[in-house]
C-alpha cells in the first residue's frame, strides 16, 4: 500500500516507456527515476502523475474492500502529494540494502 510499492514501479516504468524489470536495474545502478525521465526524454511531471493514479486506484481498491477507509485513503494521497518529489528524485538503495532504519526495527522494511 502507498508510494514506493509494486504499482509505484510499474507505473512509474509505463510512463517512462520501460518495462518494470529494466526501471528497476536502472535504479538498481543508482539512478533516479527524475534521470530515467531525462535520459528516456520524458517530462517528469506525467511520470509524477502517473505514480499518483497508480497510488489513487490502489487506495481506491483497498476503502473497496474495507482495508482502508475513505479518510485514510485522503490522508495518504495528501502524505504522497508531500513525499513525490522526493520519491522521484531521492537515488533509491541498492538491491537487499535494508538501510539504516533496519537496526532500529529489524525485521521491519523501510
């Protein structure tokens, strides 16, 4: 659920003309999404607004089913409204890094 998912990345690679599996071997090389936006000629702000409907029929998908309700769902688009820049340009971990949070909450996943 939220930014950062499997529907993030696919979104985000369909906006980009990319299957999933290439998008992520390119941020596994230490790009960011806002370079794979340049570099494959795309604006950023339809990669941004891809991410979010992507997000949005997820969240959508979860009040549907009762895992969420319709203020949680408003609340998280609002927290990814705040966070999308960050998303698309933060320079991701490497593959099976877990981070630094991973010693204060092991077993959880940042």
């Amino acid at each position: 659920r939220g930014a950062g998912g499997p529907a993030t990345l696919d979104a985000a690679a369909t906006a980009l003309g990319l299957k999933a599996a290439d998008l992520r071997t390119k941020l596994d090389a230490g790009k960011r999404i806002a370079d794979v936006a340049k570099d494959q000629g795309k604006d950023i702000a339809a990669v941004k607004s891809a991410i979010k409907d992507a997000v949005a029929k997820q969240l959508d998908a979860d009040v549907a089913a009762g895992r969420l309700t319709a203020a949680q769902r408003t609340e998280e688009l609002a927290e990814l409204d705040q966070h999308l820049g960050d998303l698309v340009n933060r320079t991701p971990p490497k593959a099976g890094a877990r981070g630094a949070g991973a010693a204060r909450h092991p077993g959880r996943r940042p």
